[in-house]
C-alpha cells in the first residue's frame, strides 16, 4: 500500500489549510469548527490547534455525527444496525461561519449528509468545507473549499487514512481492491 502522506505532509496540509482558513476569513472571530466522525475530529482539532498558534484565539470546536443522515443507511454498506454516536456541538451555530472538516471527499454524499445535520443544529452565516484527501468521482455538485492534497484515484481504489488519535500513526495511503 503506497503512502502517498507521512505525518509530516499531513501536518504541514493542516497548517496551511488553517492559514488559508484566516486568510480567506480574515481572522478567526465568529469561526467553529465542526468534524465528521470519526477522522475528521482529530483533524478538526489540529486545524483548531493551528488556528490557535496563529491567531492567538481559541476557536470552538465540536464533533458532528451523521450515521442517521446518511442515505445508504439501509444498504449493506452501514448495515441495518448502525453504529450511532454523540455529536457534540457545544456552542451555537446560528450566524457563525462553520468550518466542517472531514477526511476523504469522494462522491459527496458523506458531505451532504454532514450539511443536512448541521443544519438541524441551527442556521450557520456560512459553512466553508475542509477535507484532507480529495479523490474526485463526484456524485452530487460538492467541492471542498480547502484540501491538503487532490489524489486522483480510480473507483477500484481504496483512500485509507490513519492517524495516531485512532490509528497509531499518521499517513494516507491508496490501494486496489482485491
């Protein structure tokens, strides 16, 4: 499996997406981030933590889960028993720009999903997309308005990310299936 991103890769696309995130906000004052279980928690907080180390704010942070957005809920791919877990948004989304980080962009529809349950904890000014890996095959109009790295991939492959917060170790690999 060909690491296509070591820890340090990965570091340095969350800090340039945090810088690109004041950039493009000028500042981070009225900013929250919010992750996708599971991975993009764990990089919602590194982005939060860069954000932090270059403005000086603390931005909020909160963990979003969609398993019951999801519109392959009943295929076998989530199962008929799906693992439902906490979101955790401690804080107000109503007129804040939300910052919704996830890990991989393939075709969209974890992204839509992601938007439908936001939008049920209230009425976000803007919600701005962060994804460390986008692969393309888009199924629905979504584009990611940072990415630490586009890896063009087949439909036969596979985009696993680990990191240590889960996994152990930090990298992004591809392989085929089988």
């Amino acid at each position: 499996m060909p690491v296509v991103m070591d820890a340090d890769r990965i570091s340095r696309a969350l800090v340039r997406i945090a810088h690109e995130i004041v950039e493009r906000n000028r500042g981070v004052e009225n900013l929250a981030i919010v992750g996708v279980r599971s991975r993009g928690v764990p990089l919602a907080r590194r982005i939060a933590a860069a954000l932090k180390a270059i403005s000086g704010d603390d931005v909020p942070v909160g963990a979003l889960d969609i398993t019951l957005y999801r519109d392959d809920l009943m295929r076998q791919t989530v199962g008929p028993q799906p693992l439902v877990r906490r979101t955790e948004i401690p804080f107000s989304l109503d007129d804040r720009v939300i910052v919704l980080v996830d890990d991989v962009l393939y075709t969209g529809r974890t992204t839509r999903a992601a938007l439908d349950a936001l939008i049920d904890f209230g009425r976000p000014k803007a919600i701005q997309l962060v994804v460390l890996v986008d692969r393309g095959h888009r199924e629905l109009p979504i584009k990611a308005d940072y990415v630490g790295k586009n890896i063009p991939t087949s439909r036969r492959e596979n985009v696993h990310v680990r990191l240590s917060d889960i996994d152990g170790t930090d990298e992004v690999s591809v392989d085929s299936e089988a």
